[in-house]
C-alpha cells in the first residue's frame, strides 16, 4: 500500500513538472513570436485601401500596415501588447506568425462609448465600423470569440458588448453561429 502511494505520487510529480516544462516552453515561443512581431509592425508602412483583399472585400485600410504584399492585422491583448500577426495575402490566404499567441486577443476598430461590437474576421469588421461607427474587436476565428468576449467582458465590465456572428450555414454543426451565441451567453 505504502509503495503504491509512493509510486503514484512520484508519477504525479513527474507529470506536474512535465506540465510546468510544457507551459515555459509555450510561454517562451510566445514571448519570440511577439517580439518578432513588434519588429515587423515596425518595419511595415501603413497599408492603403488600394490592397487587392481590401478592394474584393469592399473595405477600408482601418489602422492596418503593408509589409510588401502582405496586409499586417496585430492580435493584442487587453493591455495592448501583440500576441501574434494576421498576415492577408492579396488573393485573400490569411496565415498567423508561427508560434504566437491569439487566444484572448483581437484588432479593435474604433473607440468604444455605449457599446461595443465583436466579430470573427477583419472585412466583417471593418464592413460593420463603416456601417454602425461603434467600436468594432476582430477575434479573427469563431474558436476565439470566446475568450476574447471574456477579456473584453473584464476590461469593460459596464459595457454592452454585441457578438456579431459568422454564420456558417452551409457547415455541418454552423460553427460561427455556434460559438457567436456561446460567447454571448457568458458575457451577458
């Protein structure tokens, strides 16, 4: 009985730090890609609304910058800081920095008053910012308008917040509309 005890707590020990390895690693990848990020945000002009996505999709440049052909949308957090990079192809291919953060951050549009509007991608966003005028976070995929209704939920507690869905009729489970009306729900 003892030896067992022994053995399970040692075995749980083991995963614990296992764990905690797996997490600074994370953490550390996380930390490069953002300044790796920063550094590109810097180099990068500001983007015009002569871009190929941007004339297809019917939108302005709204804080946007170019690095060659590549549209640059920051994902940063409630402090500000830039987890990761969205890069828009001219044909419209989007692909994030490798190795960055994007849960829990988001592009806004705008600065909030009465309320504040949350959406999956870019174009909506910026289609929407064009249309109402109110504040506008992209949380670039339905996986992420979760956590970032929560970080925005804790950093404008008063605010109404309006999550504007994706939806995703055509795809078994609609999964915009299914994570739009979660991420409703547990912000109120």
């Amino acid at each position: 009985g003892a030896r067992r005890g022994a053995l399970v707590d040692w075995v749980r020990q083991q995963q614990a730090a296992a764990q905690q390895a797996r997490a600074d690693e994370l953490r550390q990848v996380q930390e490069q890609a953002a300044q790796r990020a920063e550094k590109l945000w810097q180099r990068a002009r500001p983007a015009t609304d002569a871009h190929p996505y941007l004339v297809a999709k019917r939108v302005r440049a709204i804080g946007l910058r170019q690095l060659r052909d590549m549209l640059l949308v920051p994902a940063r957090d409630v402090a500000g800081s830039i987890g990761t990079l969205q890069f828009i192809g001219p044909d419209g291919v989007k692909r994030f920095l490798t190795g960055g953060r994007i849960r829990g951050c988001y592009y806004a549009m705008g600065r909030p008053s009465d309320c504040l509007l949350l959406c999956e991608g870019y174009a909506t966003a910026a289609t929407i910012f064009a249309a109402v005028g109110q504040a506008v976070a992209v949380a670039f995929n339905c996986g992420n308008l979760l956590p970032v209704a929560q970080a925005l939920r804790h950093k404008f507690p008063e605010l109404r917040l309006i999550v504007c869905a994706d939806n995703d009729a055509g795809t078994p489970g609609n999964p915009g509309l299914t994570a739009a009306r979660a991420a409703a729900r547990a912000v109120g």
